[in-house]
C-alpha cells in the first residue's frame, strides 16, 4: 500500500498535464484493483471532502438530490450481472437523495456491497444499510439515521424535538403511565420554547422518524436479511437500533464495526484482507489528496473517465 504521504510526494514530482494524469491514473488503478479482488465486480467511488472544507457550503459536499446525475454517469457502460462495490466516503445528507440513490442503484443490480474506508454517517448510513454486505475496518464508522431539521439556519434533531414536547406534556399535564402529577404552571416555562417551534412541527419530526425508519427497515427485509428466517423482524430491529436517538445521543455517535454486527447488520471486516485493505486505503489516500490540493468537494466516479465532480473555489461553485 501507498502511503499518503508516500503519494503526495510521488504527485509533487509531476508537473503540468501530468498532474491530471496522476490523479487520473491513480484512481483509475485503485478502482480496478478493488475490481479484481472482489471477483471483477463494478467498482464505483463516491467521495465527499466534507472532512478536508468543513469550510463549503453543504450541498457541495452532502448527498443531495442531484448526485443521481453522477451515478447515472458513472454506471454508463458497467455489467449490471456483476455486481457492484461501492467505496463510500461521506458525512450523509438528505434522506430523500439516499433513497433515490438506493432506488435507482438496486434497480440497476441484484449484487450490491459497501465499503466504508473512514465515514458513511447518517443517509450514508441509510445507503449501506440498503446493502447486501458493507466491508468495514477497524478505523471505519458508520452513525445514527434519525433525521436532522433546519430550523432557524440550524440543524436540529427529530428525534429530540418529539421528546421535547413529550417532556413539556408531563411536567405541565403528568404522566399516566407512571402516575406523576403534573403542575400546569409549568406551562409559563414551556411556552416561549414550545412557541417558537410551530404547531406542526411535533408532527413533521415524528413523520420523519418514522419516515426514515420504516424505508431502512423494508431495504434491509429486501436485501441484506433475506436470507434470515424473519426477514422482517430482523430489519425492523435493525433500523429501530439506528434510528433510536435516544439511545446514541448524538447524531455524530460512532458505530463501530462490531456494534454494527452486534445489531445484526453483515459485516466483512477489511483487514482480513491485506490485499483489499491497500486497494481500499491507496484509494481513500488518492482521494483526499485531489481534495486537499484541487477545488474538488465531490467524485463520484467509476473510472475510465466516467467522472462527476463538484468543486468550490471561494465563493464560486
């Protein structure tokens, strides 16, 4: 495996058009590499420099809507009976893109497999959770789907907004469950806050749990369980654990290769292959140095010139 420190110095050597090549070559070398260690499947990269221009606005480096143009792109020409290896390397984005992407994708192939070389956060998440197999190292971490919602120029998350009126309801009315009497003056407290956020709001962020939780659970019933004696059960459990804010507390929480196997998602570890585990991490180093060095902010690419690229130079997309 090249270091990245390593390919940086290689590239530092070239000059002019060679740059170009390098990158291009390089890229296109890794993505056959993985091809042919993963039996001559498709290999597709799908890279975000969400990490390296925390700086860029969102959408140059979220999934959005329109990285179907890139995919559709990327897939001209490919084996549909092959399969395809997607190297998935993202922070996550809006939950309608991750399901045209998995629509779109699964519409293409029966055989499809995820590998997370560092993130696949939240509809990263979601996409390979919409998978047959996802390859994970030990460095790599996928994150919770519960939806997150702008208000007021901030994110926030669904599933904190619902448990927020859940607690203003039992300080102000009680609990019946537990029997807690509430205390109505409460209410002065609660108002301002509950106020502020509109009166559909409750509603519009249980929609989106449930929304998010009920689409991951029937892509996994569909493909990566369907094999288990209860495909449907299973893909419930596994989506309810994903989408359980509660529980992680944080929408940025990592998982882990082995909670994620824990909950039952198929996970191929990537250092039990050497060879796989360089193909993948000389690809992942190649794509943050065009990150750090170009005004590159998104690839999706298949290689072979099948490029789409988003990029950023100041305030010019």
């Amino acid at each position: 495996m090249a270091t990245w420190n390593e390919l940086l110095n290689d590239l530092q050597m070239q000059g002019g058009p060679a740059i170009d090549a390098w990158y291009a070559d390089h890229l296109e070398q890794s993505l056959s590499d993985i091809s042919a260690l993963r039996g001559g499947r498709n290999v597709l990269l799908y890279g975000s420099g969400f990490l390296q221009k925390p700086a860029v606005p969102a959408p140059h480096v979220i999934m959005m809507p329109e990285d179907i143009n890139g995919i559709m792109a990327a897939f001209a020409g490919m084996d549909w009976s092959k399969g395809l290896t997607v190297v998935l390397h993202t922070p996550g984005g809006v939950t309608s893109a991750a399901q045209t992407l998995v629509e779109y994708v699964r519409s293409k192939f029966a055989s499809v497999e995820v590998i997370v070389p560092a993130f696949a956060m939240s509809a990263g998440t979601m996409f390979s959770l919409a998978s047959d197999l996802v390859v994970m190292g030990n460095q790599s971490q996928l994150g919770p789907i519960d939806p997150q919602l702008q208000m007021n120029g901030q994110q926030h998350s669904a599933r904190a907004i619902v448990e927020q009126f859940m607690q203003a309801r039992k300080e102000i009315v009680g609990d019946p469950l537990t029997g807690a009497i509430g205390d109505p003056a409460a209410g002065h407290v609660w108002a301002p806050i509950l106020g502020s956020m509109g009166p559909a709001l409750l509603q519009y962020a249980q929609d989106q749990l449930d929304f998010s939780e009920r689409m991951v659970a029937r892509w996994l019933e569909q493909y990566m369980m369907a094999g288990e004696a209860d495909p449907a059960a299973a893909g419930q459990r596994i989506a309810k654990y994903f989408n359980d804010a509660s529980n992680h507390k944080s929408h940025d929480k990592r998982i882990g290769i082995e909670e994620a196997r824990a909950q039952g998602v198929k996970v191929e570890k990537l250092e039990d292959s050497q060879p796989l585990q360089e193909a993948v991490l000389t690809l992942y180093h190649v794509l943050t140095i065009l990150i750090e060095r170009t005004p590159t902010t998104k690839i999706i690419t298949s290689g072979a010139g099948r490029n789409w690229v988003k990029s950023w130079v100041g305030n010019t997309p």
